[in-house]
C-alpha cells in the first residue's frame, strides 16, 4: 500500500524551474531513501510536501487524502513530521518542555501538569530504548540526542511519515548504529521514513526503496536490493560526473608551506607539504578537523604543537591579521555568518579585509578602489548592476565571488578556502571551480575544504583525507574517486565492502 | 522587475532616509510660529549653543550605537570629568598658575581624563566581551555617584563650594573661560560651532575613512568582520574611549558656558536624550546602519522642543512627554515607512 503519492510535481521560482514533473511514491513502513546532489531539489520536494511551498501543478495524496495545497499545520495534523538538518530546539529549555512545547498538558485552571508530561517522555523513550532525562537541559543533551528528542517530538505528534534529512551528519558511528536502531524498531510498528543522505553506505543498511532526483527531474525509482553503490551514483551524477573538463594537470612550483606535527583543536600530527600553485583538497566526514585545521592555519583557532613553514620561514600564527600579514586569506564556510557584512555595499564588502593591512593610509581613496572593481568584476564574473548595491541583492554565487575578491585584494598568495561552494546553485559552482583552477594556474596556492567529493575530483591537485583529526590518507588527483574517499574517511569501511559497493 | 526597483532606491533619494531633516524643519517651523514673530536671529543661534554639550554626548552615543554597543555613562561622564576639572582649576587657581596656562592644562586634563574613563568601558566591553549596556549602567553609578561623595569630601578650595556643588573660584582665569564659553564668531556661539565642526570631521571619518567603514562593518555582521581581519576587539575599546573623548570634549564646553557643576543634576538622563537624537537621526538601534549627519538634526530637534515649550509658556514638566512623543512619531516612520513600501512592492509583484 502507498501512504505517500507525489504525481508529477513541478515547481519554479521566479521563472526558473527548481522541480519538473517529479513523482515520488513511498510504500507504508518502509525506509524510502530520496537521493540526488545538492540543488537536484529534494529540499523543495519536501518542502511541497510538508506545506511550505504550494506546487505549480501536481498532486499530492498523503494516507488517501489530497494535501496538495494544505499549510504546514495541517500537513502536521495529518501525521508528516520533518527532522531537519538544523533541529528545531530550545536549548534553554528542558527535554519534556520541549516536547510539548505550544501542546502542553494543562489542568482546567491552566496549571501545567508536569508530573504528566514527563511520565509520557519516559514511556516513549523506553520505547525508542533511549536513556534521555526528561528534565535535562537540551543544551547538554549531545548531538545525537537532540536528534532522538526530534524523532520523539514526531512521535508524540502521532507522525506516520517521518522525513529525516541528512540527520547522520553531526553524529558519530555508534550514534549512527543507535540512530538506525530507533529507525528499524518504528519501522517495525508501521512508521514510515524519507530517509535524505549522501552516504552510501549508510543508504544501503537502513533503506528498503530508493528514489533519485538530478536537476529537479525524476530520474528512476526501484528496490535498494536491486541495485548498487556505483549504479545510483551514476545515475545521481549524470553526465557531470565526467571530472576531465576543466582539470588539466599543470607545473607545480616549490614548497610553499609545510606543516611537520602540527595539532590544534580538533586535529592533531597534521604532516603536509604543499607546493606554490598547487590545489589540495582536504577532505572528511563532519567533525574529522579539517574546517579546524584551516581556522588554525589562519588564526582563527589557535595551533598547540608543530611546525609550520611559509615559504622558507617559520610561522607562528597569533592573529588573524598575522596571517594576512603573510599572505594568507581564508574563505570561511557559513557565508551568512562568517562573511557577509549585510548593511554594507559590494564594494565596501570587497575592500574591507584590505582596510585593514593599509590603514597607515587611513583615507578610502573611492576612485582607485571602483577602478581595481571593474577589474575584479570582469575576472571574477561578478553579475552586479553597481557596485553600490548592498552585497545581500546578489545571488549565493555572485556574493561568494565578492569573497573571493575581497580576499585577492589584500593580494594573498595562499586561499584557504572552507566548503566554498556551500550553498551556491550548479552553475555558480562550475563557475567557482574554474575560478580557484584559474587562480592556481596564476600561481595562487589554494587549499580546499569539502565534503563534496565531485568537487574536488575536479579542481584538486591532491587530497589529504581526515579521520578523527588526523590524515588518513594523500591521494593524487587521479585516485580521487568518491568511493576511496568514503573508505578512508571513514575508517571503517574494509576494502572488500567498499569493493563491492 | 521589483527587485530592480528596490535596488535603485538606495541610491536615489527617498524621504524615509532623510526623516529628520524633515522632523528638525517642521519643529523649527512650529518654533517660529509658537514665538508669534518673537524670533530673532539670536534665538536661531542660541539653540546651536544648547545644543552643543548634548550634541558631544549624542556624537559618542552615536558610535556606540553604530558597532551595535550602547554607552549609558555618557551623561556621568561628561559631569564627572566637569567636576574633576573643576578642582583642579581652583587647584591651579590657588597655586597661581598663569590664565593661558591653567586653561590649556584644564582642555587637556578634561580630554584625558574623559578618554580614561571611556577607555575603562571600552577595555570591560571590547577585551572582555562584557554587555555594554550594563557595564556602562554600573560605570555612570560609579562615576556620578564619585562626583557627589568628593563634593563633600573635596576640602572647600577646590570644589570652590562649601555645599554639594563645584564652582570655578571668581578671578581673570574664570573670566576668560567664561567669555571663551559664551563667546561668538560671527555671531554663532563658539560652542555650537566646536560641536558643528567636530560632527563635520567624525562624518568625514565614518563615510570616507577605513576606521570609519569598520565600524559600520562590525555592527552589521561582528563575526564576518572578524573573519575578514578586522580587529574587532581592539575597535571597539577605542570607540567606547573616542566616546570618552567626546564627552570630555563636552565638560569643557560645560565649564566655560556654565563655570560651575552640581553633580547631582548635571548630565542626568542625557544618555537619554543622546540616544533618543541618535534614533532621531535615523541610525539603527541594532547597529551597522545610519549616517552621523542625521545625529546633528536629532540633537538640534530636541533643543527646538525645549524651546517651544518655552514659548508655548506651558508647563516645562509636560517637556519630556512631547520629546517622548516626537521619538515615538520618528521610530514610527523610520520602522513602519520601509514596512509600508515593501508590502507595495510585494503587491506589484503579485
């Protein structure tokens, strides 16, 4: 039986498709894994189906019902509850209070009647077998039990569809195990999941049926029994899965940094070697370092141990301005919160980290900066109609390469950059690989950070794998698939498995 | 389409952004009409002069607000830096230093000493990341309430009052200064004009100097500024002390205009008023937004409503229920306007 029939969902935002014609069929009690690259429109999709977009035309049949067109209440109501990736918390407030929040079990006077509710909390996690204190704070629950408390948040919401959207990336492998345990035992009493992962090995253990998007169309549906690793990834994938376009192998120049035992928070025996003009990728799951590991490069984050070596000399990094000092730039990941400046204009966002190595020269000279603009706009292919709209008027992709210009303006020779192309659309990112290869080929040094593993097969000379802070693994451009990747990435996979996936 | 729309307004004129011009020209109109043809040209120009000590403290308060902080000791230390000031005029006076001498060394002490006591909630707010708004709340407790213990605990010759107060002890060093304070150039009072200049040079350095974009920088987005090389912490400890500047700038201006201190009412509630011209001048509580300019028009608006009270003859107690007013009316426009102006663009959308 079908609880769950998208039939033909199309869906664009102004003007540009983001959905076309898809369909999405899920069986009552099973896992369903939804599969496609980031921008393949999962998120939309689930959005529909949710309430938090109308489609343009299609329908949706939830449980026997039309919801096509209903709010997010009402999709509540009859029983989708969606896990997001960022969970929905309070952390000042206790477990119990949080399940209930706005549901509250209340006497006729309107006292709460708190004995209640946690006796409810405790019943249902002894059913998912979880140990949580209802009256713990959430702040000090851990990832994975903020995550549990979302689940039994649905379940006290009667939810018979549950959407889990990417929610193995905080957790660690035992996590995960214990994670999958609550997913097979409300499977087992009838619950249905859409399960959203890029994690192959993770999409085989707990899926039954799968269904794969790419570029908003639908591209096939069918049993995970059936299938491989390898063949849905193609499928995935398509055609962009060719990594010869835009990578060619180029002269490396010298040594330019070297790192001999270098621990910090996070990551620890850091041994690496990077030559001028190269791109190395660094790679890992959440939580392996390697977003640390360049904060502590760029004074972000302090570095503890080891030797670091830039170009001939040793560095000791202190500050951030140390470290623009010695031509470094870091393009820090979360582009909202580390690098936008929302009140300020595109050329001002793009001047400000040179501010601040000439501020001996205190006075903005606005003529030469608007010259050096053109000049940046028209390398970088900045679309922007004025340089005195504020950077928040330009598209993720557009304001990203404001980033990339405000770092070649303090004129850095190595760009450090950290998941770069997070939340840009496909063509942005095509756009943000030839730039960083352009740049390389200028004799920029670039060292990238990203879980995309498509991304740095086709931009990177080389990739250093993290496990648990450390370096697992150096692979060369052409051992850089994502299936070696994975295997050490996690460090756990044998090679048998990994073969046979 | 809209977007585009939207886009070329910032660089256009539009009135929401230059609201407190038209609050000043409709108080001022008010003002000439309430006078019944009373007004002459030195009334124009004594509202430049009672504005002038304000107007320091509403340039600091402005800052403050401008990295998204808050300075409520503006007030306190404007009256106690007066105070210190004080004393060490009659010190001086007593010690029989000569006029220009004991002038030059009270300008200088008042600069330094304003800056101190800045540069103290600058170190607690920007190195220690404490919330401003107490700090600065706990620092005008302490800095007031030493002006009033030393006003009894000060020998009598060098607060110059045997009561609560502080007074500049009678001789040619206080007439010199009086006659600085309640001088004219022009006929313009030379408090005014510091204040007008010095607003003039910190407007200049807030839109064409790289100090200037940092600071709207840090109260737009802290983190990106920080992530961009921007030494947040550091910037904002010398803005709390250019705020201790300004404010010293303003004792002085109080000592020459007034010669003495109470520092039981001296400055009280003009942290108040500041922000309230800040808001007035159309910069943005939470930070990162705003022009300085508008701080000049906020300050001067409020000077006009004591002066139409004056006019109007009423009583001077119903004063701060108009300035509360007039500030409701101008955060009403500035918040409701662009609210209003989206929802028709959202409308032409649709």
């Amino acid at each position: 039986m079908n609880i769950l029939e998208m039939k033909k969902i199309s869906k664009a935002f102004v003007g540009v498709p983001v959905l076309k014609e898809v369909d999405l069929t899920v069986r009552a009690g099973e896992v369903h894994a939804l599969l496609g690259e980031n921008g393949a429109g999962k998120s939309t999709l689930m959005n529909i189906l949710t309430g938090v977009h109308t489609p343009d035309s299609g329908q949706v049949i939830f449980d026997g019902e039309d919801i096509t067109n209903c709010s997010i209440a009402e999709s509540e109501k009859k029983g989708i509850a969606f896990v997001h990736q960022e969970l929905n918390l309070f952390n000042d407030l206790r477990v119990y209070e949080n399940i209930f929040f706005n549901k509250e079990l209340v006497t006729r006077a309107g006292r709460l009647r708190k004995q209640e509710m946690i006796h409810k909390c405790n019943d249902v996690f002894d059913r998912l077998g979880v140990s949580i204190d209802p009256l713990e704070m959430v702040e000090h629950l851990s990832a994975s039990e903020k995550q549990t408390l979302e689940i039994a948040k649905a379940i006290f919401a009667e939810a018979k569809l549950l959407i889990l959207d990417e929610p193995t990336t905080a957790l660690s492998n035992e996590e995960i195990d214990h994670l999958f345990e609550i997913v097979n035992k409300l499977k087992a009493e009838g619950t249905t999941f859409i399960f959203i992962s890029h994690k192959m090995p993770e999409i085989f253990r707990i899926s039954d049926r799968y269904t794969v998007l790419r570029n908003g169309e639908f591209m096939e549906t069918g049993n995970i029994a059936d299938t491989t690793a390898q063949k849905i990834t193609s499928v995935m994938v398509g055609s962009s899965f060719s990594t010869a376009e835009i990578y060619h192998t180029r002269p490396l120049g010298d040594e330019l940094m070297s790192f001999k035992d270098v621990s910090g928070p996070g990551f620890e025996d850091i041994v690496l070697s990077v030559r001028k003009g190269e791109v190395l990728g660094i790679t890992g799951l959440q939580g392996s370092g390697t977003s640390e590991f360049l904060q502590s490069v760029f004074g972000e984050l302090p570095v503890f141990t080891g030797e670091v070596v830039i170009g001939g000399k040793e560095f000791r990094n202190n500050s951030i301005h140390h470290a623009m000092k010695n031509r470094i730039a870091f393009l820090p990941a979360n582009r909202k919160e580390n690098s936008v400046v929302p009140d300020m204009s595109i050329l001002e966002n793009m001047y400000i980290s040179e501010h601040t190595l000439s501020s001996d020269k205190p006075i903005i000279k606005q003529d030469l900066e608007l010259g050096k603009y053109g000049v940046q706009k028209e390398n970088l292919n900045i679309k922007a109609a004025t340089p005195h709209n504020l950077v928040v008027s330009l598209s993720g992709g557009n304001q990203q390469k404001v980033f990339f210009a405000r770092w070649l303006n303090t004129e850095a020779e190595i760009l450090l950059l950290d998941n770069p192309t997070q939340g840009i659309d496909v063509g942005a990112k095509a756009e943000i690989y030839k730039l960083i290869l352009k740049l390389a080929e200028e004799g920029k040094t670039v060292v990238v950070n990203s879980q995309e593993i498509p991304e740095l097969q086709r931009i990177a000379d080389r990739c250093a794998v993290f496990y648990s802070g450390r370096i697992v693994k150096l692979l060369s451009h052409d051992e850089i698939t994502e299936h070696t990747v994975m295997m050490y990435a996690t460090n756990a996979v044998d090679v048998e498995e990994a073969k046979q996936l | 389409m809209s977007g585009e729309k939207i886009k070329a307004k910032r660089g256009g004129f539009s009135i929401g952004q230059y609201s407190y011009v038209l609050i000043f020209a409709a108080l001022f109109l008010v003002y000439f009409i309430t006078s019944k043809g009373q007004l002459r040209w030195t009334g124009v120009t004594n509202i430049l002069r009672h504005t002038a000590v304000v107007g320091m403290l509403s340039l600091g308060m402005g800052l403050a607000i401008i990295i998204g902080e808050i300075d409520l000791s503006v007030g306190a230390i404007m009256c106690c830096d007066a105070c210190a000031g004080c004393v060490l005029f009659n010190a001086l006076c007593a010690a029989g230093c000569p006029v220009w001498l004991i002038f030059l060394l009270i300008v200088l002490f008042c600069l330094i000493f304003g800056t101190l006591l800045g540069f103290f909630n600058g170190i607690l707010i920007g190195k220690l990341g404490l919330p401003a708004f107490i700090v600065t709340l706990a620092s005008q407790l302490i800095y007031r309430s030493v002006s009033q213990y030393c006003s009894r605990a000060l020998p009598a010759y060098v607060t110059g009052d045997p009561s609560n107060n502080y007074k500049m002890v009678q001789g040619a060093a206080r007439d010199v200064m009086y006659k600085f304070g309640n001088g004219k150039v022009f006929t313009l009072p030379v408090c005014g004009l510091i204040f007008i200049v010095l607003a003039i040079v910190l407007i200049y350095v807030s839109t064409n100097t790289k100090y200037g974009k940092r600071l709207f920088a840090i109260g737009s987005n802290s983190k990106a500024a920080h992530m961009a090389g921007v030494n947040v912490e550091w910037t904002k400890v010398s803005v709390f002390a250019l705020t201790g500047l300004l404010c010293g700038i303003g004792s002085v201006m109080w000592l020459c205009m007034q010669s003495n201190v109470d520092p039981a009412t001296t400055g009280v509630n003009n942290e108040m008023f500041a922000i309230a011209a800040v808001v007035l001048g159309g910069i943005s509580m939470s930070g990162g937004k705003g022009k300085l300019i508008g701080v000049i028009f906020g300050a001067l608006s409020y000077t006009v409503i004591d002066k139409i009270i004056a006019a109007l003859n009423v009583d001077s107690l119903i004063n701060n229920s108009i300035k509360g007013a007039i500030l409701l009316v101008a955060i009403i426009i500035q918040v409701i306007g662009p609210r209003l102006r989206n929802s028709k663009v959202k409308k032409q959308k649709a």
